[in-house]
C-alpha cells in the first residue's frame, strides 16, 4: 500500500471533508471539515520489533497473515498508544512468537518514506528457547546465521536488521543503525 | 493533552462509531463503524527535530504558538508522511529558525507516553549565525550552555536533550541516548 487511504468524513461530525491547504499558516494539505473546521492530520506510523536472540541463533516468525503470509519476519508490529517504543517491541515479542525476553538497547532506526512508516527494532536476549506463537504466526524457530532463509524474508526491514545485526556480532560490537529504505 | 480526542465518526462513511473490540482477534477496543465495519487506528507520532550547534553555541526559538507560547524549545514539530525522520528534522528546523544546517546523528530517542509521541533528535552543524524565523518563532539566537534559560525552556524533551548534548560534549564524545519521559 502506499500510505492510508484517503480520509472521506469528518471524526468529528461525519460531514464530507475537503482536502485544502487550512487557514492556519499550515503549508500542507490536509482533510479539513466544511462544516466544523476540524481538521485532520496524518502523519506516520511507527512499527516496533526485537532481534530475539538465543546463543549463536535468532528468533523468525512464520507470518499466518497479509501481508506477506507464509514469509518470513522479526517480531513486530504498530506501536500503540499507552506504551513506549520498547514496550510495543516486547509486546509484539510476546504477541507473535509467545517468547520470553530481556530487551538491550535500540538497534535500528528505519524510514519506510513510501509507506510512512519508521520501523526501530531492540534487540532482546531469550530467557527460553519454547515458544507459543499467537494467531499471526504459522511457526516461531531459531536460526543459525547460516540458515537464515534470506528469499524467504517477509520485509526489507527485517533483513536489513539482520543483516547489521550479523556484521556487528563478527565485529564484536554492536551499535545504532539508521537506515532509509526508498 | 492527553493523547486526542476521541473519534465520533467513520472516516469512510461519515456514521457515528462505537468503541469495542473489532472482530479480527484485535485485543484492543477501537473505534468501530456499525455501518462499513471500518477499524480505525490511533497511533503514537513522532516529534522530529535537531540540536543546531554554532561552536561552543545552541540554537533555541522561542516560540510563538501554544503550546508553551514565548518558552524556548530546540526546533522540532510533527514528522509529516513523505519524509525521513531526518528529513522532518531539517524541514522542521528551517520553518522555524530559517536556519542553514548540515545533518548530523541521531542523537535522542524519547518516549512521551502521555501524550502518545516519540521525539527523535539529530544533532546539526549551523552553516551561518543568521537566521529567519517564520510565524512559528518570536525570536531566534543562540546560547552558550552556561546561558541556557534552563527554567523557561518549553518542553522535558528539549531539556533532556540539552543535558545529554553538553554532558557528551564535556566528555568528548557524542552517543545515542534513550529516555522515556513519565
């Protein structure tokens, strides 16, 4: 998808919105209310996931949903409102994969302009190697660097993430990704 | 505030929505639309802007808008769909100081929970000390750090990256800092 679809009706009152630069200085256009000048602003999503590690091995996500069912992917999801960034990464942890862990520090940083989203991902240490994957997920397993299915990744993101993840590991030393995916 | 105002109408087809749980295995309730079954999302935005240095000095706007009218804040607002984070830093960053900058790290990532946001700072080299305030701004200078109207700065977020800013300056090296602001 590219972006939201268009805003039809008001939040506020449901009159038909137009979509018009407002009277407040504002440069963009945005959905604004005829009727009760509410207007209506959108701006991007944030997706919040963990590298799950245990030992030389890490955590995918067989996806039992679209997009990108059957894929491969990191747990991760939207951020809601209520948590912080690293909360909604371990959320989404527990959500997708049933998997217990210990989150470490904020690894990636990503723009997905074409989509609007940023996705960031922590990485987390496993507590456990069992699992019990939610509704979303066909199947939770670790893999070894070598096995990683790299043809089989359900976003750009998640391989980029592993990609820094597995040169940092060999580096010996890990630190902050900021990336933009076209 | 506290995060927005409720949504009392479907974007889609302008009928008054219910708040419940959707019918998709969704464990959150959200607005609903009795008529299109339309889910509607609230999620977490992101405040981007930048630390603009000009040797041993920092740009500050005092601002001309509410929030926080006449308090002084780094520039920084609302990431808009089409851009980086990066990109809504500087874009934020000429709207309100005119000022010419060349991107440097991300530098603070901090979760404001209550309010539902993330700001995202980057650290900026100024290219010139003249600046070009737009309606946003009253006023825009800059500030040595023993200067710094600590007591009338606009927001927690602007005074937590200050302080990590002049703390890694003394010790001479600059990092990624993560806080979460109750």
């Amino acid at each position: 998808m590219n972006f939201r679809s268009p805003i039809k009706h008001c939040r506020e009152c449901g009159t038909a919105v137009v979509y018009r630069l407002p009277d407040d200085g504002d440069t963009r256009e945005r959905a604004v209310c005829p009727a009760c000048h509410t207007v209506h602003y959108e701006n991007p999503l944030n997706v919040v996931g963990t590298v799950p590690v245990w030992g030389e091995q890490v955590l995918l996500c067989k996806r039992n949903i679209e997009p990108r069912k059957g894929k491969w992917t990191l747990p991760a999801g939207f951020m809601e409102l209520g948590e912080t960034t690293a909360e909604g990464a371990a959320r989404e942890t527990d959500e997708e994969a049933g998997a217990q862990i210990q989150m470490l520090d904020l690894f990636t940083v990503m723009n997905v302009v074409r989509v609007g989203q940023v996705h960031l991902y922590y990485r987390a240490t496993l507590l456990s190697d069992r699992f019990n994957p939610g509704y979303e997920t066909q199947e939770a397993r670790l893999y070894h660097e070598a096995d990683i299915p790299w043809d089989e990744l359900a976003f750009r993101t998640v391989r980029e993430t592993l990609l820094c993840f597995f040169a940092d590991r060999r580096r010996g030393r890990f630190e902050l990704h900021t990336l933009d995916i076209g």
